[in-house]
C-alpha cells in the first residue's frame, strides 16, 4: 500500500509541475527568437519614481484629452496602480523579436476578469477591439495595429513591422499560447544563467541578429568567427549615480570558445605603469594591456585604421614600432590650449625591446622628400615637425612616448588625479576609455563636441562615460553622474 501511494504522490507531484510549466508566460516566447528583452517594470518604477515625476504628469494630462471624462477616474486608478489592470508586475515583462518582422510583449495575467475590464475601458475610447472568445482563448486589437490573446496566465501581444499582419498575427499568437515549454526560448538555456541583476537583459542569437548589430561586437574577435557562433547577453542595471550596460559573449561551439580565448591570450590585465603621467587636463584615455605583434595584425585587418598606419610610415616606421610592444599602452587626449578645435595626445607603451631604434638614421634620410624634420635630442630622443606640428618621441626605460609637445610638457606636470578614482577599475581590465565630459566642456575644448557635451550635462548631469573590457567576451559601458546619490532613472522621466 506505501508503494502505491508512493506511485501516486509522483504522478501528482510531475502533473503538477507539467501543469506549472504549461501554464508559464514566458513559454510564448519561441526558440528562435532573434532577442528577448526580460524588463522589470516594477523596478524601473519605484527606482524612477514615476508616480511622483513629470513624464506621470504629462500621461495624466495627454489621457485627459483622449479619455471619456466619466472613465478618467477608472484610469487614474490604473495608473496609480498598474496591478488593478489585472497583470502581475511582481514579475518581469518580456519584449522579443519573430524573425525580425515582428514584435511580441508577454505578460503574466493575475487576474483575468481585470483584464477583461481593462480592455473593455480601451474599447468604449476607440483604442481597442472588444475582446472575444476563440478556440478558449480571448482575443482581439489593439490601436488597430496590433494584436492580443490572452488566458488566464498568459496575455500575449503582437506588433508586426509591416503594414500587413494583423491576421497573420491573430493565429501566430494562437500557435504561441499552445507552444510547449521544450520549444520555447529559454529551454535548454542554462548556460546563460550569467550574474544579471539589471532592470532590463538582453538574450540575443547572433546568428539571427542583423550584421551591422554583431559586427562591432566582433571587431577585434578572429575574423573565422562568425556572428551565428555566438550569442549575447546584456544587462542594464541603473544605480544611484550611475547606469552600467554589461554584454557578454558565449561560444557557441568549443572552436568558437577557442577563437574568443585566443584573443585573451593576446591581452592582458593593466598594471597602471602610466596612470600618473596622464594629464590633469586630459579629456579622454584609453588604456590597454597588449601584445604589439598582434595588435598590428588587427589595425592591417581594419581598412580605416591601416589607412592611418600608411599615412603614419612617411615618418617612421610604426610597423616596427608596433611589434615591439608587449604590455601597458596608454593614451590621452586633451584640448589645445592654442586652437579650441584642435585637440593635443599623448601616448606611451611598453615595450619588449627597442630594437626600431637602430634605423632612425634612415628615417632621417627618407623624411627630406616628405617634407618632415626629426631633430635628435640626444639619449633616443626626438623631436618630429610634420605640416607645422612639433611632436616629441622616444624611448626612455623600456618606455615608448608620442605626443604633441604641449601634452609632453603637461604629462611631466601630471599629479596623478584625472585616474586615480579608477585606478581599481583600470587594473581589472585589458581595455578601459574614459570619456570626461566635465572636461570635454571646458573653455578650450573643440567647440561643437563641447556643446554637445554641456548639454548632456545639463540634460542628465552626465560627468564621465566609460567603456571597459576585462576579456574578449565582457565589456561594459557605464555612464556617471556629477553626483553620486543622483537618482539616473528619475532625471530620464522628469
């Protein structure tokens, strides 16, 4: 007899979660979906304080204009308390794309009666159809373009990008609300079970993603690496002072995960050998730990920037230079204080050997037809006139320095300050760029990038952006606020 009743408490424990399964929302998103988009509305409201902001002041008074005013009151209610519409916000919303054609949201339903009532309210405004029953589910339009199924878990909307798929959409969303969980998206998904806390993440199949969206997230990949190799993750969390957008890419495939640990074999952690010879006054760095041979190999493989290593050769021979490097690279860039639209830099790298050093002579001789002067200042040390700009260069302690001769002069004076509040940071990346839009606006700074700067300022009291990459599959953009306890999310609804 306890046999038969331990038989009987399994079936009923897998019925009941078969049951929890079928009945998940999120089940309607189908395997193939190019990206999905997990939002957590409920966060972003409180963290926003949208109740209280001028965006709710401004829907209070559009709705006004559109609504019945004996329905205003019932609408106010749904506002103040978006629960009352019948969904449950205690849970995550979900945007994803079919095929890039088309736009799908779901929604947990928790109470299907209110549901009813909410969209009964939009159909006496002209912005809904009145729902009806189909095949037990509940369907019709929404502001004529778009179209919604519910149940009572799961309320499914559909948006096509073309002008025609109105029916279309009416039996794809009926297929989805019957899909089975082992053929929706997040089946089998594990491995991108990533430490994301944000209120928004991203899920995103490289391979169905459009080109001029994975390219740029391929760059410096190998080029064998195609986009359908791998998938992205990202996260949008917004904190106070700040919002941080973090991306990861996972392989799909072992030989995909070689390629991606190749790169990281050519990259390294940086030590901060040069964070105190930044200029106070500089405005943007970017600072990477790499091997030159390979980094030379990407800058060939880049038309743009081995059109810029063509032209930099009438000088010297940056190839050799290039190879020669094997560690920290550091450089900034700071407004002139000569020309407000022109903009002084600075470069230093390590190096692995200073073995260049032994042709300056012949680059001497090759410069005459270009028109360019290299005076030599004795200990490796150079000054090079090009089109009426002076630079300094050199090599001093395994140490390779470029730049402009005011921003020479300026990282000589360098206390140290513009990185130290990064300097954790900085060393728990191979790549990091900071972007100080404080100093961007400063008098001196190139006139329409500083007006644009001061107005992001004014807008959002944006201070700095940075861009991060602690290896060749995560990165993360981060933008500060002038005040650390600033709520980012509410400044963006007032």
């Amino acid at each position: 007899m306890k046999k038969i009743h331990f038989i009987a408490a399994v079936v009923l424990a897998v019925l009941a979660l078969s049951s929890c399964t079928k009945m998940d929302y999120k089940n309607v998103i189908p395997a193939n979906a190019p990206l999905v988009m997990e939002i957590d509305i409920r966060s972003i409201a409180e963290k926003s304080e949208f109740q209280q902001s001028k965006s709710m002041q401004k829907l209070e008074k559009t709705l006004a204009v559109v609504v019945a005013a004996k329905d205003m009151g019932k609408v106010k209610e749904y506002i103040n308390n978006p629960m009352s519409m019948g969904f449950d916000f205690s849970v995550p919303v979900y945007a994803f794309m079919l095929d890039m054609e088309t736009v799908g949201l779901t929604m947990k339903v928790d109470d299907e009666d209110a549901v009813k009532d909410f969209l009964l309210l939009l159909n006496k405004q002209g912005m809904a159809s009145k729902p009806q029953e189909r095949d037990e589910l509940i369907c019709g339009t929404l502001m004529d373009d778009m179209t919604y199924t519910y149940d009572g878990t799961t309320f499914l909307l559909l948006a096509s990008l073309e002008k025609s798929g109105g029916a279309k959409n009416t039996k794809l969303a009926q297929r989805l609300m019957d899909q089975k969980w082992k053929d929706s998206f997040f089946y089998g998904k594990d491995i991108w079970k990533t430490d994301l806390y944000g209120q928004v993440k991203c899920y995103a199949c490289g391979g169905n993603l459009p080109k001029e969206v994975m390219t740029p997230l391929l760059e410096f990949l190998p080029k064998n690496l195609k986009p359908s190799d791998v998938d992205v993750v990202a996260d949008l969390n917004f904190e106070k002072g700040k919002a941080t957008l973090t991306t990861a890419l996972i392989a799909r495939t072992d030989e995909a995960q070689k390629l991606i640990d190749e790169v990281d074999e050519n990259m390294s952690k940086i030590e901060g050998r040069y964070l105190d010879k930044v200029s106070d006054d500089a405005v943007i760095w970017m600072g990477a730990g790499v091997k030159g041979k390979w980094l030379l190999e990407k800058i060939k493989a880049n038309k743009s920037l081995n059109g810029l290593l063509f032209v930099a050769e009438r000088a010297v021979d940056v190839r050799q230079m290039l190879q020669a490097i094997n560690g920290d690279v550091s450089l900034e860039l700071s407004p002139s204080e000569v020309n407000p639209n022109d903009v002084e830099y600075m470069m230093y790298a390590q190096l692995e050997n200073s073995k260049f050093l032994a042709d300056v002579d012949a680059w001497k001789e090759s410069h005459k037809d270009f028109g360019i002067d290299m005076k030599d200042k004795g200990n490796n040390q150079y000054l090079l006139t090009v089109d009426g700009k002076t630079n300094e260069w050199g090599v001093q302690n395994d140490d390779l320095y470029w730049g402009t001769v005011q921003a020479f002069n300026q990282s000589k004076k360098s206390t140290g300050a513009f990185l130290k509040p990064y300097e954790k940071a900085i060393k728990k990346s191979q790549v990091f760029i900071l972007l100080d839009l404080d100093a961007l606006g400063r008098e001196g700074g190139a006139s329409s990038v500083a007006w644009a700067s001061q107005m992001l300022r004014y807008k959002l009291h944006i201070k700095t952006i940075i861009l991060q990459s602690w290896s060749a599959s995560g990165m993360a953009l981060t933008i500060e606020q002038e005040n650390k306890d600033e709520n980012f999310l509410k400044q963006l609804f007032e």
